[in-house]
C-alpha cells in the first residue's frame, strides 16, 4: 500500500449513486492480454481462461473485449453453467470445459459445441451416444494428469483414451492438455509435469495419432517459459493483471484491471475511548472522525481485514477501524481533511498517488490473490471502462457501462 501526504486535490466523486461498485479496466484487459501473447511463441495462440466469472470481472464483458484481439483462440471456463452463459450472450469463438460435466450437462453441451475436456472412458461414450443422436461432431480435449492429483486420466490410462477417440466418429480429438500445479513461476516440479506429457505425447505420435492443439502454460509456466511454444496456453489471472511486479518482468508489464470502490454514507467526531464496531475490537485513542462505507464482508472486503486494512480517501490511506461486518465498513478519516460524505473511498486500486493492489491484500490477509478477485460479490456493480474512452464522458457512455453490468452491452 502507497501512501502519500495527504491532498484535497486527488479527491473523487462517488459514481451515479452507486453504494458499491467495481471498475473495470477493458483497456487494461486487453493490454495484458498483448503482453503475455509477446511472451509466447510465434505460433502459439491463447485460450483465455474466464471461468469463476472471469476471476470476479464479468465473464461476459472479458469475453467481448477479448474476443478480437489478435492471438486469442477460445475461451476456458470451469463448467457448462459458465460455457452455455457466454454462448447466450452471443460470443461464439471456441470455449472449452477446463474441468468435468455430470452426465445431465451432456445434451446442452453437445448441442451450444461446446468443448469437453475429457477424463474417463465414461465420459467418452456419453458424449459419443448424444453426439450421434443429434447427428453432430463435438470436438474434445484429453486431461492429462501429469501430477496434479485431481482430474485427469493418468498417462498410461490417457493413452487408452486417446487412442479410443482417434477412432471415434462422433468425437474429434482436437487436443491434449494437463493442469500444472505449481502456481508461481519456476517450480522444479512444473518442468517434471512437461517431460510427462511430451513422453505421452511421443507415444502417441508412434501410434499416428497427433492431436492439433496441446496446452501446457497456466500463468505461473508463463512466467517461468515453460509450455509456451505449444500451440496453446492457458492465462489466467496474469490477463486481469493479478501478478505481483517483483516477481517477474512480465509482471511489471501488467495493468490491474479491477478498482473496488464505495462511498461515504456518515460521518461522526468521536472522543478519545469511544468502541468501533462489533465487540469493540477498536477503541479510539484520540478525538477523530469515523466515516462508515457501505460496504462489507458480503461485498468481498475480507473479515481479516478488520484492523488491519485500509481505504484510500482522497488520496490519502484511512484505516480500516472495528470489525468489518456483513454491509459496513468504518474508516478513520481524521487526518485527512475536508473529507465529506458521499466522497469515494477506494479498496482496490488508485486514487492519486495512493494504491492497494489486490496481491497486497492477499499478502495481508494469508491467502491468495485469486479469493480477494473472486470474492467480489453479486451486489457490487461492475462499471465497465472501454479502451476508446475510459471514463464515463456522456449519458449516453454511462448507459452503455450499465448495460454491461447485465452482459448485454455490445
């Protein structure tokens, strides 16, 4: 967390009368998604991972502004639920299962050509006997668990079964993959991981049988160079910029693409010994002034950071005071001055100078990145800030970024 001198001047106006609401950088988006393609081989295309509503961002809107840039293949989710929203909402470029369907999924699946990432045998004859019956091909991809213990055939078993869907007529082997486990860049264990599947896939080359697409490189292998020259790799929360800049040069390059912010709803001045919050867990030691924020840990601002966090109010860090409850947060704003209510107070993200990354919070908290992203919740509204214009500039902009909250804007 940054933390200037206090200035009036970095102050920002709270957005539309929203309570709780999430910004969201397209621009950003898209700028990751061309560093990390450079950091690819030539030939290499990328699979946009989007499940987890693309990592709390809005699937639907990432998948729109994704979808024409250069190097982008597909799309990956994590279940049917998450395929079949974004085949509604129009986006029709490849998406592809990254985990498994239960066998109620099978029809729908098979009907929006959807690709399945294949486990078992099971699986295989289930969506053949569908396929057939709605007289239609369905292109598949082969798990392979090369070491992460959760889903996947193992690679003697994955052979059997590619093998098998090499002589399907209903079923198109179009690749093979495997989950890396490590998720930080250079992990010896990740180079283990390759040396099996290009052992798996050397066997079945001896057989004729060559899938087109292989995919290897989660994010922490693209950091690390390991699987990027295959024809596919896999990003995911290296796209929404979720990667600390000291961890690599890649990480650097990235732009965060969320800002979490409210706005101040009260504020009262409290003498010294006055209890904040539930149980008390915080008893001013000063005359001070509380500001409560309408957001709390239903919003996805972590429990954990009762007493410990922080909000950026105009431009100046306020702690986080009390325990954080399920719709309010309280912040001492007594050092900055002229703070009043109805200004923005920003979580995630930068106002000035000041910023609080998401990785920092992560830090903070003992967990990871990936929980604070995906526990943003349903109430907090996206706004959606595309590349051409980046701010609301008219009424007629500020429509459209509402419409995006829904994933029905263009």
């Amino acid at each position: 967390m940054n933390d200037p001198a206090p200035s009036a001047s970095s102050a920002l106006p709270s957005t539309r009368g929203h309570r709780v609401w999430a910004e969201v950088d397209l621009g950003a988006l898209r700028h990751n998604a061309g560093v990390v393609r450079r950091r690819l081989g030539d030939d290499t295309s990328i699979l946009a991972v989007v499940k987890a509503d693309a990592y709390g961002h809005g699937a639907v809107p990432v998948a729109r502004a994704l979808a024409d840039v250069p190097g982008i293949w597909g799309f990956g989710v994590g279940d049917s639920q998450e395929a079949l929203e974004l085949r509604v909402a129009g986006i029709e470029a490849p998406i592809l299962i990254l985990g498994t369907i239960i066998p109620e999924e099978v029809p729908q699946v098979v009907s929006h050509d959807v690709r399945v990432c294949i486990h078992s045998m099971d699986r295989i004859e289930s969506l053949e006997t569908e396929a057939e019956r709605q007289g239609r091909v369905l292109k598949v991809h082969l798990m392979v668990d090369t070491g992460m213990g959760r889903l996947g055939a193992l690679p003697p078993r994955a052979t059997d079964l590619a093998r098998r869907l090499a002589g399907s007529r209903s079923l198109q082997l179009e690749g093979v993959a495997t989950h890396v486990s490590a998720s930080r860049s250079a992990h010896p264990f990740t180079d283990v991981q390759s040396r099996r599947l290009q052992a798996m896939l050397d066997e079945l080359a001896a057989d004729g049988v060559s899938p087109p697409l292989v995919h290897f490189a989660n994010t922490a292998a693209i950091l690390g160079n390991v699987g990027t020259q295959l024809p596919l790799a896999r990003p995911g929360i290296a796209l929404y910029g979720i990667v600390a800049p000291e961890t690599s040069e890649l990480g650097q390059q990235l732009r965060p693409v969320m800002s979490l912010r409210t706005q101040i709803v009260y504020m009262k001045d409290v003498p010294a010994g006055t209890p904040i919050g539930y149980n008390g867990t915080y008893v001013t030691s000063r005359r001070t002034r509380i500001a409560t924020l309408p957001i709390g840990y239903n919003d996805g601002l972590a429990y954990r950071l009762s007493n410990r966090g922080c909000a950026i109010v105009r431009g100046s860090l306020a702690p986080i005071v009390g325990s954080i409850s399920m719709d309010y947060t309280m912040i001492d704003v007594g050092p900055i001055p002229g703070v009043e209510v109805g200004e923005t107070a920003t979580l995630i993200g930068r106002d000035g100078e000041a910023s609080i990354a998401i990785d920092e919070l992560a830090s903070l908290v003992g967990t990871i990145p990936y929980e604070i992203a995906c526990s943003v919740g349903k109430r907090v509204r996206r706004i959606y800030l595309r590349p051409e214009r980046g701010h609301d500039e008219d009424g007629r902009e500020a429509a459209d970024r509402e419409q995006a909250v829904d994933g029905t804007a263009p």
